[in-house]
C-alpha cells in the first residue's frame, strides 16, 4: 500500500469525512531537504470532518498528527494540512 492510500485511510477510519483530498507534492520538493527518489515525502491533505468542529486550529491539527504519526515518524517529510468543519468558509 502506497504512504498516500495509508494516509487516506487513516483519515476516513479516524474522521468520517465529507471531503477528503490527499495530494503527494514530493515531486514539487525535488532537490530540498527529506525529498526522496520516488516520492511520497510531501503531502498537502485538505479534509472537512464534523470531528472538527468547534477545533481551534490547533486542536485539528494535532487530531491529524495524532493519527498520521507512525507516517510522520517514517517517510513522511512535511503534510500541509486544511482541516475544517462542515460549513465553514474555505479561507
């Protein structure tokens, strides 16, 4: 299983997400720092979740690390991240 459809479960399994997009940027990154030939060490995730609502920020990204852990831990250099509630203005 490819480190994105990892991420993609995990996501669906901890959040029940409405929307969930989970894009590998690696490629954007060749010749910076944790690049890897091969990709999967980028990722920018834009996922909208009940789970997160009434979340500071903060509070949804550390749900998101949380569960992403062993990934951010491993190959997984740097995760952009947008967590949002249903509802809530895309900004």
């Amino acid at each position: 299983m490819s480190t994105r459809d990892a991420i993609i479960n995990k996501l669906r399994e901890a959040f029940v997400p409405e929307s969930l997009d989970v894009a590998d940027e690696s490629h954007l990154h060749e010749g910076h720092a944790g690049h890897r030939p091969g990709g999967e060490t980028h990722f920018r995730v834009y996922i909208v979740s009940p789970a997160f609502e009434g979340k500071s920020r903060i509070e949804r990204h550390r749900m998101v690390n949380t569960t992403l852990e062993a990934e951010l831990k491993g190959s997984v250099h740097a995760l952009a991240l947008r967590a949002q509630a249903p509802g809530e203005k895309q900004g």
